[in-house]
C-alpha cells in the first residue's frame, strides 16, 4: 500500500520567522533586495511559504551566521548552500554541543533550527542513526544526572519527532510490496525509537507505515491483515518487562506465521522474545533485517494462518 502523502502546509511569514530564527524584518528585506526565497501570495496579499523555503532560510541563516554576506549566498541552490555549511573534521562536534546547549536552556526555536539543519546536511538516515540517536543517549545521560530538566527532554523529544516524523512523510515512495508497520505496545508512549526506525527502514527502501503509539495488539493484527504487511517492528522504550511479554504472546498469537515481528529499544533488552519475535540488537541490525527480508513481495503465496 503506497504511503498516503499530505498536501505541503503553507506557513505564514510569522511561523517562518519562529522556524528560522530570521525577524519578519529580515525575512522581507532578503526577498526584496536579494530575491532569497519567492513566497506564493494570498488572494489578499499575504505571504505564503512552502516547506522548501523555509528549508533554504534555514540554510541561509546558517551560512551568514558563519559569516558568508547574504548577497552571496542568494544566488546560490540550496545543494551549494549545504555543501557549504559541511561540517569539517575538527568541527564535527560543535553542532552536537550547540543543540545540547539549546535544549538546557529550553530554546525550542533554536533547537529546531540547528536540528534542521543537521537534517538537510546529514539526510534523513545518517540524521536519524548518527545524530539525533547518539544525542538522544547524551540527553537521556544528562536527565539521569540531574544536569537536565525534564521539562528540557520533553522539549527536545517534541522538537526531534517532529523532524523525524516530517522526514519520513516526506521519503521517497518505496515500490509496492508488503509494508513493513511501525508502534508500539499498548502503554508504551515514547515514539522516538519506532519513528527512527520507521525512518531507517524507508532509507532501505522498504515500505513503512508508521501506526503511532500505544496500539492494542489486536488492532495491530488488524492492521497487518488490513495491509498485507510483512512485518511489525515494536519499539519499546519504558514499559515494563511482565506487560511487553504478555503483548508479544498475544501478538504473536494474532499473526499469520509469515508475518515477521521485530522489538528493539532500551526495554526490550529486559524482555526473552517468545518464538516468532526477534530482537534488533541495534539499529545495524535491524537495517540488515529489512534488507535481508524481499519487500517487493506482493505476489506472495498465500499466507498461513498460525
């Protein structure tokens, strides 16, 4: 089943500005005398921005920042732009910093910002596997210390999903075959690790469809019978060993034999998956399984029931 794609959200110039951290005052002044971005007009004149633009102000405020002038930087295409901002050897952990910087002091703007831009530089793989996941296990060290609020995580996790979930809307659409469906457990309410992986298994090109959290097993046999999908990948973060034990079991009861179900997150490694269930130890390792099982498979004989 292809993923069903929304229509792009125009932002009005105000959203821009809290996005890119640019003042409405700047906004106009780099459409105006540099022709930065081409914002679509309401039938009564006011600004609109597509997704895009707001990517690119992003990367041109990025590039001033690193004191490139602006009427340099307007001609160039946002490829350029990136290839630019590239993070050298000796400077790799700056943006690490500054992020965890941002979030200590509850800057949301510009922990979006920074993160975008992470986002456009690395791609939403290396973004998700090599940034935000290794962040995550700073910030998450940071909380246990008490060097974080958790006001400070909350924020960040927010700010993060919603790149990532913005990330994975907007992946190339993988061939039609069996999809691979992404939760987690009934209780379990952290998304973060279900949307990393949903993002890492598009990159392969796999079809996957991301269901949320906190889903009753039943409606995730419902879901897979639904779909046709090849598999369920649970994600689980905080729920108690007793209850993923029980969900695996009744899930795994629910499913045809032919449908794959795979469990990874920091719980997971305190649960004994059942027959039928396999752990990801990582995310290497879960790529690997997405790779290794054939997802163009929609002509599939027809599956057992268990």
């Amino acid at each position: 089943m292809d993923r069903v794609r929304q229509p792009e959200t125009p932002f009005a110039v105000g959203a821009v500005a809290r996005l890119t951290g640019l003042s409405v005052h700047v906004l106009r002044s780099w459409e105006r005398r540099y022709g930065a971005v081409q914002p679509q007009r309401t039938p009564r004149g006011s600004r609109r921005y597509s997704e895009a633009d707001v990517t690119r102000l992003r990367l041109l405020r990025a590039a001033v920042d690193s004191g490139h002038p602006i009427s340099a930087l307007a001609p160039l295409s946002d490829s350029s732009l990136a290839a630019l901002l590239e993070p050298r050897d000796d400077a790799r952990r700056a943006p690490f910093d500054e992020v965890l910087a941002a979030i200590a002091r509850l800057d949301a703007a510009e922990t979006e910002r920074l993160l975008a831009l992470q986002l456009f530089v690395l791609g939403p793989r290396s973004f998700a596997w090599n940034f935000v996941t290794p962040l995550f296990v700073e910030i998450g060290a940071r909380w246990e210390s008490g060097r974080l609020s958790v006001a400070a995580e909350h924020m960040a996790t927010f700010v993060a999903g919603s790149l990532l979930g913005g990330a994975f809307r907007t992946a190339p659409p993988a061939p039609r075959g069996r999809p691979i469906l992404f939760t987690t457990p009934a209780g379990e309410r952290h998304e973060f690790g279900a949307l990393v992986a949903a993002l890492v298994a598009a990159s392969a090109g796999a079809e996957a469809v991301y269901l949320g959290v906190d889903l009753p097993a039943g409606e995730v046999a419902r879901a897979v019978d639904q779909l046709g999908a090849r598999a369920v990948a649970l994600s689980v973060a905080a729920l108690d060993p007793s209850d993923t034990s029980a969900y695996l079991h009744e899930l795994r009861g629910g499913l045809e034999r032919g449908v794959a179900v795979w469990m990874g997150g920091a719980a997971s490694q305190r649960v004994a998956p059942p027959d039928g269930v396999t752990r990801a130890e990582s995310l290497d390792a879960f790529e690997r399984y997405v790779r290794e099982q054939p997802h163009l498979d929609a002509l599939a004989p027809e599956r057992e029931r268990r």
